[in-house]
C-alpha cells in the first residue's frame, strides 16, 4: 500500500507550493473496500495557468493518460463546490481516508481584482464545508480528514511560530488560543477560515482531522515519478510559479536571479521528498490519537532569499548555467532582515528527517528545467519582473 499511496502524488494548490500534478489537485480518497485511491479533480488549474497565458515547464500528458500506467488509481471529474456531488461522492465510497488538497492557491492571483478574490473565497471554503459536513452526514465517523494548507497563514510574526495553539496567561487566567493567522493576501485568508472551520468541525463532529501547513517546495520528482516516468508539474509564472521556481527559471533562460533589497529575510522551505513522503506516513498511521487537531509545520528550515539565489547560481554551474545574482531595489513593504523561526517537531518526527537538502533539490529542479529551456523561454514575459523588462 505505501508505494501505491506514493504515487498518488499531491498538489498543494498554493502560492508557495507547487508539488506536483500526479493525482491532480482536487482531493485522494482512499476507498476501504478494495484500497484503490480515488482521484477527483475539476481540472481547474489548467485554465487558471492558460488563463495567465503560461504554461507547466514539464510537459503534462492529459489527465486520463496519466492514470493509465498505475494500478489501483481512479480518476473522477467532478467539483467539490457540488455539495451534492461531495455527499455522492463519499456515500459511494466510504472512504478510509480524505486528503484534501484542493484550493485557488495563488496570492497574486486572487489579489488581481475583486471578482478573482471572490472566487477564491468562495472555492476554497466552500470545498473544505463540503468536505467536513459531508463525512458527518454520511456518519463516517472513523474516517481520517486531512487538509493541506500553507505556512503562509502565519504572516511574518517576530516570535517563533508553534505547531497548534499558543499558551496564553491573561489577567489571572490562562488558556491555549490558536496561532492568530496574518496571512497578507485574500488567498491565505481562505486558509484561515479552513482552519476555523476545521476546528470547529472537530469540537462538533467525532472523526479525526489533521492538518499540514505546507512550506515553498524545491525539488520536481521522487523515484516513483521516475519510475513511472511521470513528471510533476512546474509552474514557473508570477502567479502560480514559487520564488524558488521563478528564480530557476531565470536561470535557465540567461537572466539574472533578482533578489529584491539584501534578501536577508528567511522563507520556510522543504524538499519534494519530504512533502511527499509526510503525506503517505500520514495517511498509513493515521491520526495521532491525541485530542484535538494533529497540526504539522511542513517545513525542513527557514532559507534566506539571498541564500537561495546563490545556491541556484551555484548548482548552475554544473549545467553551464551563468546565473548571476543580482540585488535590485525592492518594491515591496518588507522586513528584508525578518528571522523567521518555525517549530516542526511533529513533522520532523513523522516524515524521520530530512531526505533531501536545498542543494539537492535544485540540482533537482534545474536538471530537470535544462531540458525544457526553449519552452520556458517562449514565456519568459511570464515570469521576468519589471525589475528586468524595463532595462
């Protein structure tokens, strides 16, 4: 079952993470009849990056093609937002375990005006309701709800970030309270509202609910990707493509990698590897037990911009890459020193330590993008800040 569950790749929709298109970016049911994963997507990505005018640097088959090579793997069309569907859904198939992984992820997309920020709003919680009331109307109260979220919720605090709530002593009176969300964007707030909703639905309803708040992901495949010769996605635009993918594709298209100011401020980060193999532990041992919410930061470490643009620029060379890193002014209201401190103890100890280290992860990455130099040039517009268009 565990190399199965693997291959069911995740896409964590998010701004700060694009893990791949290998089961697709709606939800993974896995079905306790006969252990076959059920994968049901809308397909919505795919227009929201031709939308962009952009494209996967990886060159994606189509959707049905893809299940083909991989047993015990179905494919559903369908939209969560569908409460009818949802409930049809999970009454058919029972399932043992539901990782969500389905939202509008992107912060510049849904800040492009009101009528995208609405949108956003609207799917990604109406999808997560749809989810928590529908396994309870359909009374599975043993099944495993798990939903991947995103660091981004946290904003940038000046104190170390927990794993759950914050202890909190208030004249004379003290309680747990969870980590107040400050997200910067209309996106990540949706991810706040998620995790209200989920903890309510925990405080009302009896199955266990875990949740993953997810790091900028390097890296572009594992070995089951490999082996099945299946190719994440990489998105590479300004709106859904990560700092660490917009910089390596600067790289390889002969660009200077922009850092903005000193690009001393520290992102939280983690491996493809690690992503992957924490999501699979997840679901074979299931919930912890304890009460409450089991919260997971997804993150190996904190890296620098700066550190990040120099390791690009580095492990560039080994592919005849002359990638030079270049600090420009930067135009945006940020603290260019921030020290972010995140605990992960509880992620740390479910995926058993790191796999894959940030210099690995880009030789990853930019082994991969070589490849595909042409493709990523044709759209540099989509990707090169002003910063380098306006030269």
């Amino acid at each position: 079952m565990e190399h199965r569950l693997r291959l069911v790749g995740v896409e964590q929709l998010d701004d700060e993470v694009s893990i791949g298109e290998i089961a697709l970016d709606e939800t993974q049911v896995v079905d306790r009849l006969d252990e076959r994963i059920v994968c049901v997507d809308n397909f919505a990505r795919r227009e929201w990056i031709a939308e962009s005018g952009s494209v996967s640097a990886t060159q994606i088959e189509e959707p049905r093609e893809r299940f083909e090579s991989v047993e015990n793997l179905s494919l559903i069309e369908g939209d969560l937002t569908d409460r009818d569907f949802v409930l049809q859904l999970l009454d058919t198939y029972e399932p043992e375990t539901v990782l969500h992984a389905a939202a509008q992820p992107s912060a510049p997309y849904s800040s492009i005006n009101g009528e995208r920020a609405l949108y956003t709003q609207q799917n990604n919680v109406a999808m997560t309701l749809n989810l928590l009331h529908g396994l309870d109307e359909c009374g599975l109260d043993d099944t495993h709800f798990i939903e991947t979220t995103t660091t981004g919720v946290y904003g940038a605090p000046q104190f170390p970030i927990p794993e759950g709530g914050v202890e909190v002593d208030r004249q004379g009176g003290s309680d747990e309270i969870p980590f107040p969300n400050m997200g910067g964007s209309w996106y990540h707030v949706t991810k706040s509202f998620d995790a209200a909703n989920m903890r309510l639905a925990d405080s009302e309803f009896e199955f266990p609910i875990s949740e993953i708040r997810t790091a900028i992901v390097y890296g572009t495949e594992t070995d089951e990707t490999r082996a099945h010769d299946s190719p994440t996605r990489f998105d590479f635009d300004y709106y859904f493509g990560t700092v660490v993918n917009r910089f390596c594709a600067q790289a390889v298209a002969g660009y200077p990698i922009t850092v903005y100011g000193k690009g001393e401020q520290r992102k939280p980060m983690v491996s493809l590897e690690d992503t992957v193999e924490s999501l699979v532990r997840l679901v074979e041992e299931g919930h912890s037990g304890d009460e409450g919410i089991d919260i997971y930061n997804q993150i190996t470490r904190p890296v620098a911009i700066v550190e990040l643009a120099e390791t690009i620029a580095k492990v560039g060379e080994e592919f005849d890459l002359d990638a030079e890193v270049k600090h420009y002014e930067n135009p945006r209201n940020e603290d260019e020193e921030h020290k972010m401190e995140m605990e992960n103890d509880a992620f740390l100890n479910l995926v058993g330590g790191q796999r894959q280290t940030l210099e690995e992860g880009i030789r990853d990455v930019l082994g991969t993008l070589v490849e595909e130099q042409a493709r990523i040039a044709a759209h540099e517009d989509r990707f090169l800040p002003s910063v380098l268009t306006d030269d």
